[in-house]
C-alpha cells in the first residue's frame, strides 16, 4: 500500500584487487576491508577481483555475524573474482560468463584467465508492514581498457556490455527491484555505458543522488592512489569513473538514491587504501507505490537508436579486426604444415636410400621438426579461437541491428 515504511538499503561496491602472491599487502587490506564492512553494517556488499578464495573464506568467517548469506561465484582459471555478502537471505544464484573474455595469449593482462562475468544472488528485501521485494543484485567486472588511445578490447567489451543488457532484460522480468555494482572498466560517457543504461532503463546512483560525499566528480580510480599506475593515469589527473552503482525499479516501487559515498584515499589509521579502486557507497529509498510503474526499460529514447548504431560500428570493426587475425593465423599453420610435409618427404627419401653416401643432419632436422609442429600447433588453435571470435561478434552485430530496428524511432 502507498504509504508503507520505506526501505533504506545501504549498498557497499568495491574492487578489490586481491590477487594471491601478486597484489601488494594483500591479506593486511582484505583484514581492512573486514573490519570496515563489520563496522559500517552495509545491507549488501558487493565486491570484485577477490580472486583468492581463501580471502573470501576468511572474509566469510569475519562477517558471518553480519551477514547471514553470502556467495562466492566461481568461473575461468582464476576465478571470476565476484562474491556478495547480505543481509537478506540469498535465495538463489546464477553466474554468467560473457563470450568473449579477451585473448588468452595477452599473459600480461589476464582478463581471459578470469572468466569476466556477471554473479546474481536472488534475494528478497523487506519492505514495510511484512510486504517483500524480489530483489536481484548483481555484481560484475568487464573487460579492462588498458590504453584508451588504441583499446583493442572495445569490441569485447561491447559484447560485454550488450549480453549484460540482455542478461538483465530477461532475469528481471520477476522483480521490483534491481541493482547493479561494480567494475564496469567504462567511463560514463562511453558507449558501452549509454548502450547498457539506455537498454536497460538503469540508472546511476551518482548522477541520481541527493547527496554525494568522496572524490570529485565521483571519480574511483584516482592518481594519488598508491597501487596506481601513474603514468597510466596523465591524462586524467583528476581520476576516473569506472565503479558504478545501478538501479530501477520494474514494477510498483520507487527508488531514489539519497546519499551516494566513495572511500578518499588511504583506510582510517593507516597509511594504504582498501584497494587500488576507491569504494561506492549509496544509500536507496524504496518503497512501494498505490499503482503500479511498469517496467522502464528505456527503450522510447531518441538517442538509443544512434547509441546502438555505435555499438554495432566498433563491433563491425573488431569483426573485421578478428577476420585478419584468423587470415593470418590460418595462413602460418598452412605453412607449417608444409614445411611438416617437405620434411616428412625427405626423410622418406633418406630411409629409400635417395640420399646415400651423404650425411643426414638428425639434430637439425629434429629440431627443425619440432619448431614446425610447435608453430602449427600455437597457429591452429589461435585460427580456432579467433573463428569463435568472428562468430560471436558476428552474432552481436545482428542482435545489435534486430535491436535498432525494433526501437519505436526506427519503425
């Protein structure tokens, strides 16, 4: 009934980078963050690139008087990284891994390794006189950008961003409320964001709240961080959006968000921050409306259509980007099994006695051998995995040009 006790749920959302022999000070900033959930008492946590299950078990143990549920979504090599911690009781989980992660080969940024993907706990939140909301919460991490002046990762990215989208669109269709947190790896004004928000009707709890207390301009990754890489961030001496917190409401609640926080530099008495990533902090109002809101899906923007034209460019172009790498990947296995079928014929030729009276290199030509298997082994599979690559976005590039033309502005 309109009217009812509203619902203040405080939301906690950081990436933590707490990689296992890797990350700087690892355990003593895992042992902060602990002590910082347990004293500030967040209704929900969601936290990123915890990729030591351990750190989560011991996380687990801290807060368990906390947060009586709480869940750890395992995928990829490493892990996905994502776990939540509620207040509420968890009802159910799903993980979703996007198609495309990256390339396995870049050892040196290990996004592949991960799985990125997207975790959502089911929950069920009170709200006023025993009447509960269907409540899903998903925590999440895409792609990083590494260098935004030549981002090889966009397209993946925007797949990415587009399976997010549509991940939300179908698992929300039963509920009142839905939120969003974490590492989107995408500054506010950047396509993959305005795709994701326009799609799906979120909306950001920084540009919405009443209140906002922390770094400028609600900026997360921030120069004076210590973890950061400096030389990484001249060009925003500032810092830069890439933590986001989302939410709408789909049926006949309202959600507003009244106060919005990031941590600012180094935890309380200490001379480190939580992570290299400030942490989002927000306070939402929900409650329930006398008639019912509808679903926002956001779709009767104008601008959407040009947004999804956009998208399906830069798509467009990592497709054509992925059909050379396959050309060419293709083309160094063709040649390594020719130079395989030479040596196979000569060694034939040797053992029919064409060759006789005249030395056999056995070493080189071993060598020789192995060198040719090696390539065309590593050129086969990277043929094969860019074939996957060319699909999927081939696949995102029609999905993105069915979605324009169902937009009403594009009828």
């Amino acid at each position: 009934m309109e009217g009812d006790p509203p619902l203040r749920l405080r939301v906690f959302d950081l990436n933590c980078w707490a990689i296992r022999y890797l990350s700087k000070r690892r355990q003593e900033r895992v042992r902060l963050i602990g002590d910082m959930l347990r004293r500030e008492d967040f209704d929900l946590v969601l936290l990123q690139e915890v990729w030591s299950e351990q750190d989560y078990s011991d996380l687990k143990k801290k807060l368990s008087g906390c947060y009586p549920s709480s869940h750890y979504f395992r995928s990829g090599v490493i892990g996905s990284g994502l776990c939540v911690f509620s207040k509420f009781p968890i009802l159910d989980t799903l993980l979703y891994q996007y198609s495309l992660n990256g390339y396995p080969y870049m050892l040196q940024h290990g996004d592949w390794f991960c799985g990125k993907s997207v975790g959502l706990p089911g929950s069920r939140a009170g709200v006023g006189m025993g009447v509960t909301a269907p409540l899903p919460s998903l925590s999440l991490q895409l792609h990083a950008e590494y260098c935004r002046e030549k981002d090889t990762y966009l397209p993946h990215r925007l797949v990415q961003a587009w399976e997010l989208a549509q991940f939300i669109q179908h698992t929300s269709k039963a509920a009142d409320v839905v939120l969003l947190g974490g590492d989107l790896n995408m500054h506010p004004e950047d396509v993959g964001i305005r795709l994701l928000r326009g799609w799906t009707g979120l909306r950001d709890a920084f540009a919405e709240a009443t209140r906002f207390e922390g770094c400028k301009n609600g900026c997360t990754l921030v120069p004076d961080n210590c973890f950061t890489d400096k030389s990484e961030m001249l060009p925003f001496p500032l810092g830069i959006r890439i933590d986001y917190i989302l939410y709408k409401a789909t049926s006949s609640f309202t959600v507003k968000c009244e106060e919005l926080k990031t941590t600012t530099g180094t935890a309380p008495g200490m001379d480190i921050p939580f992570s290299d990533h400030e942490a989002v902090m927000a306070t939402l109002h929900i409650q329930r409306q006398g008639q019912a809101a509808g679903a926002t899906l956001g779709k009767a923007e104008p601008a959407l259509a040009d947004v999804v034209i956009e998208a399906r460019m830069e798509v467009s172009v990592g497709r054509r980007a992925a059909q050379r790498q396959r050309y060419s990947s293709g083309r160094m296995a063709l040649l390594a099994l020719l130079l395989l079928l030479l040596q196979a014929a000569a060694a034939l030729g040797v053992l029919a006695g064409l060759g006789a009276g005249q030395p056999f290199p056995k070493l080189s030509f071993c060598l020789l051998a192995f060198l040719a298997l090696g390539v065309l082994v590593l050129a086969t599979g990277l043929h094969l995995f860019h074939t996957m690559e060319v699909k999927m976005l081939h696949g995102t590039e029609e999905q993105l040009w069915m979605a324009l033309w169902a937009l009403p502005e594009c009828r």
